[in-house]
C-alpha cells in the first residue's frame, strides 16, 4: 500500500473532461457541482480489479446530483491497448461508468500519474484535492468522498 500526493502538473478535471474516444459512453459525464472520482486503471491489473468494488459501492451510496466517476483506461499489456478486449472487460468486471481510453497516457502524464491504480479525487468545483495510489485505501477513498459531498458549494 502506497499513498501520495502526486505532484501533477493539472489539478483541475480539464485533461479527462477534454480526452476522447471514450469506451462505453458518447463523452464524459456531467460532473459540474459533484464530487468527482477518476480512477485510472488498466482492465488485466488485479490491484486496479480490487478497488472496483469500492468504486461501485461509492457509487450506490450517493446519488448522481453528488458524485461522478470516471475511468481512465491507460493500457499497459499489448491485449489492453485493443478496443474491443476493453470493452469486454469493462462489461464483465461490471464498470458501468463512463471510461476514456487513455492509450497515448495524455491523461496519465497531464495529472503525474505513476502506477496503476490511482484514483484521483476532485471536489465540486473540479479541483483536485485527493489522489491514493494502489489498493487499500477504501476507507480513506470513502472518507475523503464523504466530506467533499457535504462542502455544499
């Protein structure tokens, strides 16, 4: 388990709101006043499958009017980098969110991202104020989540 505070060049949702294609969804979702949690992942990582329980349960405990999620697809196998085999995987590991393929890293490298996962979390003005690295911090996740939905902007 490895927590940080990645020093990142972008702290706004700018670099993913701006990415495209996106895999499951026509572009981004509305994020403008909710509590945003970008996850960026590779589908065959298993420390990026364990937090996507976490991510789901996130997303069953607060309504859409508070918090988004977003994924960031950043491939690291050769079968990760095929558009098809993502698009299996996100329906199969039960990603229901809308993800950005990310096979260049533009995003990965706009916020400093080192490793997968990393969950990058941005309160309701799209300023980042939280990134965790790894698995394991749902707790942390879920707190820093919490307190964001209840800054009423």
């Amino acid at each position: 388990m490895i927590a940080a505070i990645l020093l990142a060049a972008a702290t706004t949702l700018a670099p993913v709101l701006g990415a495209m294609p996106w895999a499951n969804a026509s572009g981004p979702p509305p994020t403008s006043g909710r509590v945003t949690v970008v996850d960026v992942f590779t589908f065959d990582c298993i420390n990026c499958k364990h937090v996507t329980p976490e991510l789901r349960k996130l997303r069953a405990q607060y309504n859409a009017g508070d918090l988004a999620i977003v994924g960031v697809h950043a491939p690291e196998l050769p079968q990760e980098h095929v558009h098809a085999n993502v698009v299996r995987a996100l329906r199969d590991q039960d990603i229901t969110w809308p993800v950005v393929y990310d096979d260049d890293f533009k995003v990965w490298k706009a916020y400093g991202v080192e490793a997968w996962p990393t969950q990058l979390v941005f309160d309701r003005h799209g300023k980042l104020r939280a990134t965790y690295v790894g698995e394991g911090y749902d707790a942390q996740l879920e707190r820093t989540v919490r307190s964001l939905v209840a800054e009423r902007p």
